[in-house]
C-alpha cells in the first residue's frame, strides 16, 4: 500500500500543482474585473458628483434670479404704494378743506336763520335744515369716497406687485 501511494503521489502532487495554478487564474482574474468594475464605479459617481454640483449651481443661480425679480417687484410695489398713500393724505387735505368750507356754509345758514325776520322764518328753518343735512352728507360722502379710494389704491398696488411677481417668475422659467 505504500508502494501504491508512493507511485500516486507524484500524480495527486500535479493535481494539486494544476488545481492551485487554476484557483490562482481564476482568483486573478476576478480581481481584474472587480477592479475593472470598481475604477467605472468609481468614474461614474464622480461624474455624478459633478453633475449634481453643476444642477445646483444652476438652481441656485436660477433661484437667485427669481429672487431678485421678486424683490424688484416688492419695491416697486411698495413705492408705488407709498405713493398712493402720499396721495390720499394729499387728497384727504384737500378733503378737510372741502368740509371745512360745508360747515362754514352751514354756520352761516344757521346763523342768518337766527337773524331772520318772522315772516320767513319757518321757510329759512326748512332751507337751512336741508343744506345742514346736505353738508352733513357731503362731508360723509367725500370722507367715506377717500377713504374707498385709498384702500383701492392699495390694493391694485399689490395686485400689481403679485402679477410683476408673477410675470418675473413665468419668465425666468421660460429662460431656462
């Protein structure tokens, strides 16, 4: 039996020769591709990596410029808003004046009802009663119409400003 073996060993030495030549082709050649594979990873996520900082450089920049347009439009608006109110402080002077000269109007109406003489007088009192109503209702009137226009002023300043938004932000959209 050691005859046997000793004449067998010579071929289970080539076998095992032949089989650690095959395992180590083999090895290295699973090493190359896993490298191969691993350097085309590794050039694929840097080239992603600098796709993703080129978008957000963009998006940052196109974000900026919407921005800006936003901010353009604020105060434009809120000039034109600051004008508006300037306008309706303007108008509002005006305004007292105009009720200032009412009540003087009504002043006077009551004062010549009180010097008039008695055969006119229940026909003064009348008249004088309806241009005090009617000074009273224009007062109110004209308070009320500057008051209205004020706010209306206001409100298509900002309802300017949100479509100059708007239209700022549609068309740096259509740019890019």
């Amino acid at each position: 039996m050691n005859a046997v073996l000793l004449r067998i060993l010579p071929y289970i030495a080539a076998v095992a020769v032949v089989s650690a030549a095959l395992f180590g082709a083999y090895h290295h050649g699973v090493s190359t591709t896993n490298s191969t594979w691993q350097s085309e990873w590794n050039a694929r996520d840097t080239r992603d990596a600098e796709a993703k900082a080129t978008n957000e450089a963009a998006e940052r920049t196109r974000e900026q410029a919407y921005q800006q347009s936003i901010n353009k439009a604020v105060q434009d608006g809120q000039r034109t808003i600051n004008q508006a109110t300037a306008d309706a402080a303007a108008a509002r002077a005006s305004a007292d004046s105009l009720r200032g000269a009412a009540d003087n109007l009504a002043q006077r109406l009551a004062a010549s009802e009180a010097s008039g003489n008695s055969c006119t007088a229940a026909a003064s009192k009348a008249a004088t009663s309806a241009a005090m109503v009617l000074a009273d209702v224009l007062k109110r009137a004209d308070q009320r119409a500057g008051d209205l226009a004020e706010v209306a002023d206001q409100a298509r300043a900002r309802g300017v400003t949100c479509q100059q938004a708007y239209d700022g932000l549609t068309h740096s959209s259509a740019l890019h």
